[in-house]
C-alpha cells in the first residue's frame, strides 16, 4: 500500500485532512495534494472536502473498506512472518438475521472480546447486507438455501424446525392429526418466500406436500412468536425460538411424529490468499456453539 493510500485511510477515519495532518505529523496542505494524486491516479472523486469535515463518496467509502481490508490482512501476515503469535485483533464486522444473531452470534462475540484484548466487535442485524466489501462485513451468518456467489461458504450446522401453535388455537380448528389438517390452519409467515412455498413434511417412506395459507407476514422470529403465542395462527420455524414455550406449555408442536427439513447455518466470508486470525477464530467458535445449542436440544427430547 503506498503514501497516498495510507494517507486516503487516515482521512475517512479521521473525518477530516485536518485530523489525518495531525496523525500523520504533517500538515493538511500535504495530506490534501496526496489524496487529490490518487484521485487522478484512479479517475473517480473519493472525498467531499468542506472546512471542518471530509467525507468518502459512493466510491471513496467503496475504496476505503476496500484498503481497510487489505491492510488488515497485510498487518496479520506480518505478525505471522515475525513469528508472533496468531492472535484475532482489529476490528471483526459479522453481519446476522436479527433474532438468529441475537441469540447465537452476541454470546460468542462477547467470549471473543474477552480473550482477545486487541480485538474490537461489530455487530450488523439484519439480512439485507449483501455486499460484503461495500459494507465493510468481515462475516456474514446466513440462515437458510444459499443463493451461487463467489464468496467461501462454511456450514455451521441445521437448525431444526417445528409447527407450532397456542392450544387455544388448536382448539378452534379441532386441532391437526395429519398433514391434511394444515389446509385449515391460518398460517403466520416470517417471509413473502415462506408465503409462497410449500411445506414437506415426512414420516417414515411417505413426503406429503402441503401449500400454507394465511395472511400475516412479519420478518421477527420474536414477533411472529408473539402472534403465535396470541392464538392467532400457526408457524414453521426454528425451533431454538420457541423451546422455552414448548417446554411450559404455552405453545404446542403439531404432527411431532413427523420430520420436517431443517434451516442450513452458513457463514460466508470473502475469498482471498490469506484469512485473518479473527474471522477463522470466529467461525471456529460459532460453529462450536451452534452444534452444541442444537445437539443439546436434540438431546434434551
């Protein structure tokens, strides 16, 4: 990486060619006139220059998590090649579903701060990042069938999923004794996807095919849980969301002496030479802690 790129980093992270002047101990006149040479150098306009604050562009952000990640990456091997230890430090940015990430992610993100003093965490909510170098993610958790992509994929494990709904529910259908009875069920959906699937459902050497109906569809396992919970329909979901219901009651699982097909648990990071200690670290341990959460509840039953 050379002087212009250095100093493009300073910049963005400082927030202004006054900060990065002060960094780099010289003054902005030189920071600015290297950040205009690489401006030419690449044909595109990284920064939006005012008086008191500069900030990337569409590009500029673009490039910088771009060079943020190769420095990283540079600063890691250069450890290793002065025989230091390997050890996660920097900045990990994961990005997970929301509840999924809650309940899963958070737990071996905080063990991980605490082992690694030179590790700092970032943690995206969501499914909508799907751009890992234009939002600087480092690890991506997804849940479900995975689209082709040239990214490195890991497995992490199968979630098992279950149907479930509130014995008052079940009551006002006369309750489900067979796939056939989910034609009656209100279904809750967590996705437009899910609406317009099919579920298959399996015991022994027989798969039944049943399309759900129903009328409400919300992206929250913790909403959807609520409804459920609410008496006002019934869902296919993880089953990790609604143990605790199912053991108290609150909740009952439908047809349990049918299989149902499980959520794949995938991390997926960008390819590349060299893995930093901190993303194999993390995926080390998150899959760890996925195959014992649902070993353990597979056990429990």
């Amino acid at each position: 990486m050379n002087a212009n790129e250095l100093t493009f980093l300073k910049v963005i992270e400082a927030g202004s060619l006054k900060g990065a002047a002060e960094q780099l101990n010289t003054d902005p006149s030189s920071v600015s006139r290297k950040v205009a040479a690489l401006e030419r150098h690449l044909g595109v306009k990284l920064i939006n220059r005012s008086t008191v604050r500069s900030q990337a562009t569409e590009a500029g952000l673009v490039y910088f998590q771009g060079l943020k990640h190769i420095a990283e990456q540079q600063a890691e091997l250069e450890n290793r090649l002065r025989g230091l230890q390997d050890r996660p430090s920097g900045t990990l940015t994961v990005a997970a579903p929301v509840d999924f990430g809650t309940q899963f992610v958070v737990p071996v993100l905080n063990k991980m701060r605490a082992a690694y003093a030179d590790l700092n965490v970032e943690l995206l909510l969501g499914s909508h990042f799907e751009d890992l170098t234009a939002n600087g993610i480092d690890v991506a958790v997804r849940v479900g069938m995975l689209p082709d992509s040239g990214l490195i994929c890991r497995g992490l494990g199968t979630a098992e999923r279950v149907l479930v709904a509130s014995p008052g529910y079940l009551e006002q259908i006369d309750g489900v004794t067979d796939p056939s009875g989910l034609s009656r069920c209100q279904f809750i959906f967590y996705s437009r996807a899910q609406a317009n699937s099919q579920v298959s459902i399996k015991k022994g050497d027989t798969t039944s095919r049943v399309k759900l109906s129903g009328g409400f569809t919300v992206n929250s396992v913790s909403a959807v849980r609520q409804l459920v919970l609410a008496g006002k329909g019934v869902h296919l979901g993880p089953r990790w969301a609604f143990e605790e219901a199912l053991n108290i009651g609150e909740l009952v699982a439908l047809l349990p002496d049918y299989q149902l097909e499980g959520f794949p648990i995938h991390a997926l990071y960008r390819s590349g030479g060299y893995v930093p200690a901190k993303i194999r670290c993390f995926i080390d341990m998150i899959s760890q802690h996925c195959k014992h959460s649902f070993d353990s509840r597979a056990g429990a039953r």
